[in-house]
C-alpha cells in the first residue's frame, strides 16, 4: 500500500480576483504535490474558498447582489486561473458547501455539548477586514495588528470556545514536535506574543450580520469564519459523518499557509482538534509573501495584474518556475516583470531549452537521431555523470525540507554542468575525426541521459516542458524508479527537435 500525503492550501477569502501571492502558495503546494505523487505516495491536495463573513456580507451588498452570487462569480475565475497554471488539486472546498455547512454544525453542536463552547457577552476589537478579534493590549494606536487598519468596538451576546483549557497542552505540543511550525522564527513569534501572555477564551458567534454558517440550535448566532474556516481540513475529509478519508489521509502532512494567518493554523486549529479529540497536523508552514516590486500585493490597492496576463505573455511553465525559483522559502520574495523575463532567458531559454535543442539537433546531424551507447568514457565524463547520480538523492533531500527553491537549483546546476560539457568534449570536432564516432556518440548519451533524469526531476515544477522533453527523447522510462544513470534506451529514435522557450526580447 501507498504511504498518504495530505497537503492543503489556505482556503482563499474570494473578495476580489486573485493576485500572484495567491498563485505562489497554490504553485508551491501543486510542485510538492506532484513531486510526492512522483516519488510513489497517494497524494491528497486540498485547495478551496473561504466564503463568509462581515466583509463578504458588506462587498455583496455594495454590488447590489446576494453573498452567494458574488462569490460564485470570483470563485469560478479562480477554478478557471488553476486551470491556466496547471494546478493538479484533488479537492476544492466551498465553506458554502452543504455538506460542509453540515459538517461545521456539528463540530460546534459537539464542542457544544461537552462543555467546550459556552454562551456569554463580547465586548472587545474587531477587525472587518481581517475577520479577527483583538485586546485593547493587542491592538497598535487603535488599529489591527495584522492590517493596520482600524478596528471597531464590538459588544454583542456569543459564544466562547475554551481556548485557555489548552493552553498547557498545546505548549507540550510544540515542546515534543519541534518540527510541528516551520519556519522556527513564527513558533517563537507564536510562544512570546500570544501563548506565554496567556491564552483568552475565543469568540466563536457572531450576531451583528448574517452571512456565516447558522448555529442550528441557536440561529440568530453564525458560526465565527474562522472556526468555519479552519474546519475545512476535516469536513472535506467526511468528518464527523463519515470516517472512511478521515482513516485514509488525516492527520494533514503539511498545511501550507502565508504567515499572516500561522496564529489561527497553530493555536486555534490545534485547541480545536484536541477539543474533538483528534491527531494534530504534522506540519505547518508559515511562508513568506510575494511582493510587488518591494511592496505587499494588495486587492485594494490593485497594484497587479492578473495573473493570466503572465501566462499569456509568457506561458505558465516561465509563471510556474519563477514563483518557486525565485522565493526563498519561508522569507519575503519579490516579484518583477523584468525578473520574471531575466529568469525565463537565463534559466529556461539559455541553460534548459538552449542544452535541449542542440543536443537532439547533434544526434539528428551526426546519427539520423539514434541513441547508442559504445562507452568509450574519458575521464571528463566521470564529473557529469556523478552528479547527475546523485541529483536524485539531493533534490529529495531538499523537497523534503521545503527547500523547493534550492532543490530546482541542483536541477539547473547540472543543467549548467551539460552546457560545460559540450564546451569541453566539442562534439563538433569530434565529429570530423576519424575513429571517433564511438566517442561521439558517448558523448551524446551522456548529454541526453542527463536530460532525460533532469526532465523527470523537473516535472513537479514545470510539467508542460518536462512533457514536452520526454516526448522529444521519446524514452518509456520517464519514472522515479528510472532515475539511475544508464536507462535511457539505446537503439531509440529521438523525435525531431523543437524549441522549448524562444528568448524574450525587453520592449
């Protein structure tokens, strides 16, 4: 039997369109995905939309529609923008599901009854647009934390979740899984500016507006977003109808999310899942932001594109590769038209596409585009071959460690590394030497084996292209399993050779 591998995305909050930082984190989450999916593990991605809310509420009414219709319409763009970068999602989950809403229902019907959620009067901050509740202590000169927008002072009858009761648990938690929040610098965020200070019971109704999930045994009270919202790693699963997912794919591997919304993943998620007495997630990734030339991507200051204007410009694998080339992960990246091309020529064009074509074109020049391998080695070849040997092993190394970013920089390095190797064994030359014909088509082995075990490799990241290289080299063996050196068939006509990036020319 496969080993599972459960990994979501945040569920995106469908106010407006979405940018590029919301691609990032979906492109990022697709490439591990797919990299599992490579490496032989049953894989359930899990990506979707956060629907209610105050704001949602305030939006729809402004544009004259039901909250239902307004977010339909964003949402169906957003399915169309995954289409258009190839993202490979097992799961969309709506929080407008029924069976979600059902779901969600009786998790607090649950909580409910067992003591964990109790009623009583709210008086404090809110914050509209980031649907959070904040202390006077927590707030800064008036204004949320988190967006720096103001907040408005809230009083209203509602339901509190003992979020205190597990305090205690939850930092033994953290003490016997060091690895359970990533990076480590968001676990000492968590511990000093909200845990140590002492957890406060949560908010977890609302009243004041009426577009949320209803709670069935008190319906002037909706459920509070983001008790809604974190839910959806388990509702999609069946719980707590239905335990045949919950048995197959929980507790989550990894749950990838921006750093601004780590508080919610890792004190409230957890208190809740202990509450239902339920396995925490393994993981959770804080990651960094994409900005927009040094500045936050921001739908109200509409300071993008969208993201379909780079793919049309410059196609999805350019869009893909330089999201997760370009980011360290866990840290701020930026994101730049112009080092979006720079990326595209230097990387894509010149070191892949460049390595590609001349090396298919030499074996159709030199041997009508068969593959034979007389293993007339020199020493030189020895350095190529090495790395490419161990390739397999650093990039799951690296994978495994989040690490994507470095992981595609192995890939290119040996990349780089064939580049030379043409440079130096000069197959031209070779070519018109008698008796080296032998050496000549060594050499050329060597080269295409190298694409063809870096063409798999580089599948999770841009699929597109790796398709299309394997179907230049017309191999069978495009598996994890046929990572060895020494696979690719001999006897084999490669098909003819097309350019997989023409160079982009800076208007």
């Amino acid at each position: 039997m496969k080993e599972k591998f459960y990994i979501t995305t945040p569920i995106y909050y469908p106010s407006a369109n979405f940018h590029i930082g919301h691609c990032y984190t979906t492109i990022i989450a697709d490439a591990i995905a797919r990299y599992k999916r490579l490496t032989g593990y049953d894989v359930y991605y899990q990506t979707g939309t956060d629907e209610h809310g105050e704001k949602i509420e305030k939006k729809a009414k402004e544009a004259g529609v039901t909250p239902k219709e307004y977010v339909d319409k964003i949402i169906e763009d957003a399915k169309d923008l995954w289409k258009s970068l190839n993202i490979s999602y097992d799961y969309f989950i709506r929080t407008t599901d029924e069976d979600h809403v059902r779901r969600v229902q009786k998790i607090f019907k649950k909580l409910y009854d067992q003591g964990d959620i109790y009623k009583g009067t709210y008086e404090g901050l809110y914050c509209v647009p980031c649907e959070s509740f904040w202390t006077e202590s927590q707030a800064i000169d008036g204004k949320c934390p988190d967006c720096g927008r103001g907040v408005k002072l809230v009083s209203e009858e509602a339901y509190f979740f003992k979020l205190s009761k597990y305090q205690k648990d939850l930092v033994k938690y953290y003490d016997e899984h060091p690895d359970f929040i990533l990076p480590l610098s968001r676990k000492n965020e968590m511990l000093n500016n909200f845990i140590n200070p002492g957890l406060e019971d949560l908010c977890v109704s609302r009243t004041s507006f009426s577009w949320g999930i209803p709670v069935d045994f008190d319906p002037k009270h909706v459920v509070y977003v983001w008790v809604d919202a974190l839910s959806n790693y388990i509702t999609s699963l069946g719980f707590p109808e239905d335990d045949t997912l919950m048995k197959k794919y929980w507790p989550a591997d990894l749950h990838l999310v921006g750093k601004e919304i780590v508080r919610f993943h890792v004190i409230i998620w957890p208190c809740m899942l202990m509450a239902l007495g339920i396995p925490l997630p393994k993981q959770v990734f804080g990651h960094g932001w994409l900005k927009i030339d040094g500045g936050k991507i921001s739908k109200s200051l509409g300071n993008y594109k969208d993201p379909r204007e780079y793919i049309n410009a410059y196609g999805v694998d350019a869009v893909r590769y330089y999201a997760l080339r370009e980011v360290p992960f866990g840290s701020d990246g930026n994101f730049s038209e112009e080092a979006l091309v720079s990326r595209t020529n230097s990387d894509l064009a010149n070191t892949l596409g460049n390595l590609v074509n001349r090396t298919i074109s030499m074996a159709y020049k030199y041997f009508d585009g068969i593959t034979s391998n007389p293993k007339v080695t020199e020493e030189i070849d020895e350095e190529l071959i090495n790395s490419v040997s161990n390739l397999k092993e650093i990039v799951d190394e690296k994978m495994n460690e989040l690490h994507v970013n470095e992981a595609i920089e192995e890939i290119m390095e040996v990349l780089r590394r064939s580049n030379k190797y043409i440079d130096e064994t000069t197959p031209w030359a070779l070519a018109k030497e008698e008796g080296k014909k032998e050496r000549l088509a060594t050499v050329l082995y060597n080269l295409l084996e190298t694409i063809r075990i870096c063409a798999i490799l580089l599948s999770p990241f841009i699929p597109d292209t790796s398709n299309k290289i394997l179907e230049q080299l017309n191999t069978k063996n495009t598996s994890y399993e046929s990572l060895t050196f020494g696979n690719l068939e001999e006897n084999l006509k490669l098909n003819e050779p097309k350019i997989l990036f023409n160079r982009i020319e800076i208007k």
